[in-house]
C-alpha cells in the first residue's frame, strides 16, 4: 500500500489516531487529548480540550526556535511600483502593535472585526492581530459593492471595521471609504470605530468615527497571544449561496491549524524556508488558507502579490513574481492562466525569466479546462495539478498529494480525495452510486479538521443548507463521478451558484437586482459558459406590458445597477428581452434546463414543462453568444 492509500485509509478508519498524531505539528498551550466532539452531532467540533493561539503559531513559535530573521511575506506589487520584505520577527512585531490598537479600542476574544483592505501587508497584519487576540476577523473582497459589505457587517455585527482608503485596480483607484461609509449608512449594525489606513493614491477624510491606522498605532503596546479554545472560531468569512443572503462560513482555531499545517507539507510540498505564492485575494478562502495563514503555520515564505496576471505590465508578470522571490510553487485559479495563454498564446514572455525555483502549478477556484491545463503543462514543464475545495471545506477535497505521494494524474479530475474526506456520489434518493456513475458529491459526516463547523450564528440553515439533503452527509454542491481507481471528477454546480472568474456568486442575488428595475415583469439569471472567465451570468428579461424601454437602455440600466449592489466582480453584461420564460406547471423557472442549453448539451425537456413552445422559442437566444 502506498503512502497516500495508507493515510487516506486510516483518517477513515481510526480518525482520532490520525488527527491527534496530526496535531503534533502546531504548539499548543494545552495539548488536545480527544480529536472530535459528536456531543452535538450532526454539528461536531474538533480538539474539544485543546487551547492555543493561532497568531502565535503562525509568528512567535518560529521566532523562539531561532528563526525570526527568516523571511515571512514578500509584499509586491506592480499596480503601486512599490514592495516589502518582512521578516518573522518584523511581521510578529507589526501584528502584536496593532493587536494592541485594536485592544486599545476594546476588541477582546470573541469580538468581530470586519476587515475591508486590499492586497496590502496590513491585510496580513489586521487578519492576525485579531487571531493574536481571540478576536473573530472577517475580510470582505474588494470587488464587493456597499450593499454586500453592509450585509456581512449586519451579520457579523463588529466592533471595529479596518479598511485602506483606496484599492488599486489597473485602469483604476478605487476609493474605498465612500462604500465604507455607504455600508455604514444602510447597515443596521453600527461599528463604534473605523480604522482606515491611508494610502497615497487616494487619501480619505476621516469622520468621527474613523481612526488613522498609522497614528493609532504608533501609540499602541504591543499584545501578547491570547490562548483560544481550538473550537473558539477565528473568523467568519461569507459566501454566495442559492438565496441573496450570504452564508457567514466560521472556521475554528485548531482543526484549522492542524489541517492546514497537514496540507502545506503533504499536498503543496512546502516546508520552512521555502517559497511559495498564491496569486489569489485575501478577500478568498484561498487567500486566507493559502497567502496568510499555512504558508506561515509552517514557517514558509509567502507572497502577496498587489497585481494581475496581465496589464501589470503585461503577460509575463507571473513569472516575473516566480523568477525574482524564487518561488517553489504557484497557487492560482486557471481564469488567471486563461488570461496569460490569452494575451501571449506561445508563452513569449516565460522565456525572459529564469524559473530554475519553481517546481509545481496547483490550480483550483473553477473547472480546470483541458487547454488550460495542457497550455500549462506544455509551457511550464512542471507537474500541473488541478484540485477541489470550497470555502466551507477551507482546504483541498481532492488532490494530488504531491509531498506525501505524487500520483499519476488524470485530465479532467481532481485527483483523489484527501484523508478525512469520505467522498461519495449519490442519487436523487442518497443511494451511493457506483464507480462512473454520476450524481450528486456528498461526504459522509463528521467532516475533517479545518471544514467549517457551522454557519455564523446560524445552526439551523448550516443544517439546512448543507446536512438535510442527505442523512448523515455533507452536501458539496457539486456533481460528479469517481472512477474504478477512486479519482474524482467534478462537473459543477447542481444548484444556482456560478463561478465567474473564480468568485463565487448566487444568481438568485442577481435576480434580485434585474427583477428590482420597474420595466421587469420577471426574469432569470443563468450562468454560460465563457471561454475566458469560465462561466459569465446571463439574464433573460420579461418586460411588463406597456414597458416602452429599448433593449440598450434596459441593459445599460440593469448593468450599472448590479455593478451598483453587488459589484464589479460580478462581471454582469448580457442581458436578453424574451417574451416567456419557461416554467413548469407549478410556476418553477426551468433555470437548469436552460442553463444546459446555453451551455450547448442536449438538455432533456421535463415532462412537467407547462408549455414547450416557450422553451423552443427561447433556444436561439440561448444559443447565441451574447444573447
Ligand atoms: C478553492 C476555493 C475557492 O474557490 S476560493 C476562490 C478562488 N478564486 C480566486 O482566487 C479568484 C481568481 N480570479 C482572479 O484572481 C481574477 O479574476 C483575475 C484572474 C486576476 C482577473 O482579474 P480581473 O481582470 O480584475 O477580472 P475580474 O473578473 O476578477 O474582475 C471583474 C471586475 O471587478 C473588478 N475588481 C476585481 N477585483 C477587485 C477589487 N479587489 N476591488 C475592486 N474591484 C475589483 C475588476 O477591476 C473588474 O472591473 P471592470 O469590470 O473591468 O471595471
């Protein structure tokens, strides 16, 4: 039996042993002697008795085994012309300064902090300083629009925002303090401060309730760990699901830890000392996982890249970052290898740079495409592996364990799964289906370290959402098939989330925006297939009677207004009038349905359709590249 089979089964068959030998590799104040709490079951918590502090992991510990002046973050960034080295040492020093401005303000364990910060080290810092305190951080991406941010500030209700004045895209500034402060005016929930740090391109003015990060800081002592319960949550980061409301996903402090610290050694092959970049955001799963908190866990080196994979300054800037900071491994979404094969289809620009580091591209975030994935192979001559997870799983489902046992690879699947995660396919009924066959991607309950353990503040729709499909399993949301070998394929979405560009987003929230416009009678948003940013949202429009609007205008309206409530990222431009939408005789919209056709597969017609007419007149429109 090889080293991955080995593992994999025995995190099934004896899963205290396994994970309690796992743990082994994060400090603890209080060593845990149980691995998983089923008190609660189907809600299980992992480490019940362990205590520890996340931030001391991730800094102190390596500077106490003689390793401060290693570096930790390597900051670059194109978009500003600027960079930064930050030692351990000098990373701990800044993250326990301003853990001491936040405590100066009153936030203690258990406090939320929203953080709203581009690609900057202080993102870094501020996610740490609140893990240093016990406190519960949550970092809302950029690209979000005021409505969003003052939704998750409702939800997780903080005592203290940190934001930049401005992000910095490209073609660019965004300013960030007006939607800082229209969130603010439309959230029912008040923070008592707003820590902003000023940045040259864009400074802000600073209201009443606003504090300079610099000053605040510079006044500041700095702050010890504070021990946590490993079960304590150390943050709560949201994401899209089938409604508008995003889901408050909480990860806890030690199955966290120890998974993450399991994966960096196992999976990505990344120890102390080495290299390793995720060209990702903070504001992602893949981003906290994987740009702050494993690399460091595991005292490595890691990059945090201000810029884009073209036009900063162009298609070879990726591997500019790899040749320069000695990279080991790139971490990045396959939309982001889209974009270079794109702009420099014969990888012109790869051969100006020396790439002697870097040894493996992991991909994940979307469907890893063929071409994609052999334009990789082909140009980098390095082990190209595409894996799965999810912002609630907060590290790989499926993958190619590279430091534990690099596996033959298969094109089109994500490799096997990784130990703890029991994954099966089930039918319509939650029958476990047979090699091939496909259905819905379920795991079987208690789901590993480090997957969340709950939505925030919110028991019932975690169990709602995810547990009530299926009895005794986690529902993934994804469909599927494994093979006779165990390797799993994912296919994609069985429910209305799509996957633009990497970001996740409910296409019931996009609806809910194009059925706001007074010219809508009722309409569907559906997700197509893009060759660039693997699916785009499509909306198909109903008009009321007597709506005189033209085509061009509604569009233009509808367009700026998503850009307008839920943001940029959204990438939202298609927008087709039709005169019926298909539904069934009960009024369902048949989104799937159209979805498949769309997407160019020979949907089968349900039988409940009320009038297959509508259904045959919309297949032109579907079909069409812009509607
Ligand atoms: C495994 C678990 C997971 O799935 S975690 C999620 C993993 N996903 C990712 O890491 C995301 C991968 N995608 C990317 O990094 C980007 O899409 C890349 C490939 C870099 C391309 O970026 P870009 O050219 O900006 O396109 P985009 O589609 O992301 O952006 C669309 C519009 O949104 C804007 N935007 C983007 N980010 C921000 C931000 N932080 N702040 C403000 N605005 C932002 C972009 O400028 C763009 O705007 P516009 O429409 O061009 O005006």
């Amino acid at each position: 039996m090889g080293a991955y089979d080995e593992s994999y089964r025995r995190s099934l068959d004896d899963p205290h042993g396994f994970w309690l030998e796992a743990a082994e590799a994060i400090s603890w104040t209080r060593p845990p002697t149980r691995a998983i709490d089923a008190t609660d079951a189907p809600i299980y918590r992992w480490y019940p008795d362990g205590v520890l502090n996340t931030s001391y992991n991730a800094l102190d510990r390596h500077i106490e085994a003689g390793n401060g002046d290693r570096t930790a973050l390597i900051y670059d960034s194109p978009v500003t012309g600027t960079g930064a080295t930050f030692t351990y040492a000098e990373l701990r020093d800044e993250v326990a300064r301003f853990a001491g401005a936040l405590a100066s303000l009153g936030v203690g364990k258990g406090d939320r902090v929203v953080v709203y910060l581009p690609m900057v080290p202080e993102a870094v810092v501020a996610m740490l300083a609140c893990a240093r305190l016990g406190a519960i951080h949550s970092v809302v991406f950029g690209g979000f629009a005021p409505r969003e941010l003052a939704a998750r500030i409702d939800d997780a209700t903080p005592k203290v925002i940190v934001a930049a004045s401005c992000g910095i895209e490209p073609t660019r500034v965004v300013e960030y303090k007006p939607i800082i402060d229209e969130a603010l005016r439309i959230s029912q929930h008040q923070p008592e401060h707003a820590i902003v740090l000023q940045r040259p391109q864009a400074e802000a003015t600073l209201g009443e309730r606003d504090l300079d990060w610099t000053d605040l800081t510079a006044k500041a002592e700095p702050a010890d760990p504070v021990q946590v319960d490993a079960t304590d949550p150390l943050y709560i980061l949201y994401t899209s699901g089938t409604t508008g409301k995003p889901k408050g996903v909480v990860r806890d402090n030690g199955g966290h830890a120890v998974a993450l610290a399991w994966t960096m050694r196992n999976v990505y092959d990344i120890g102390p000392g080495d290299v390793w970049w995720t060209a990702s955001d903070v504001g992602w799963v893949v981003g906290h996982s994987y740009i702050v908190y494993a690399p460091l866990l595991v005292g490595a080196t890691t990059v945090l890249y201000e810029g884009k994979p073209v036009g900063t300054p162009d298609a070879g800037a990726f591997w500019r970052v790899i040749s320069e900071h000695g990279a080991k491994a790139l971490f990045t979404a396959p939309t982001a290898i889209r974009a270079i094969k794109k702009v420099d289809p014969e990888a012109a620009e790869l051969a100006k740079y020396p790439m002697e580091s870097f040894r493996t591209l992991f991909l994940a975030g979307e469907r890893l495409d063929p071409e994609t994935y052999h334009w990789s192979h082909e140009h980098l001559g390095v082990p190209v592996v595409d894996h799965w997870w999810q912002t609630e799983t907060g590290w790989p489902i499926a993958a190619n364990p590279r430091g534990l046992e690099p596996l033959p690879t298969k094109p089109g699947s994500a490799t096997v799964p990784m130990p703890g995660w029991n994954v099966q396919i089930l039918d319509a009924y939650g029958k476990e289906l047979l090699p091939q066959q496909e259905g819905a991607i379920a795991i079987k309950l208690p789901l590993p370290p480090g997957a969340l353990p709950t939505l925030w503040g919110d028991d019932q729709r975690y169990i709602d959402s995810y547990l009530k499909e299926y009895d005794g399993y986690y529902l993934t949301g994804d469909g599927g098939f494994i093979d006779e070998d165990g390797y799993i394929f994912v296919m994609g979405r069985t429910d209305d989330v799509i996957n633009v560009a990497g970001h996740r987003l409910s296409t019931g929230s996009i609806e809910a925006v194009v059925a706001a416009n007074a010219a809508v009678a009722e309409c569907a948003v559906i997700g197509v297939h893009d060759p660039l940013k693997g699916q785009l949202p499509r909306a198909l429009v109903v008009l009321k009677a007597g709506a005189s609007v033209s085509e061009e205008t509604l569009r233009d309206e509808l367009v700026a207004a998503v850009r307008r409530e839920i943001g940029p990222v959204a990438a939202f431009r298609d927008v087709s009038v039709v005169d019926a939408l298909p539904k069934t005789r009960s009024g369902k919209i048949l989104r799937r349905t159209m979805r498949g056709i769309a997407d160019g597969r020979d949907e089968p017609v349900p039988s409940t359709i009320e009038d297959p007419a509508v259904l045959d007149a919309l297949r032109p429109v579907l079909r069409s590249q812009e509607g």
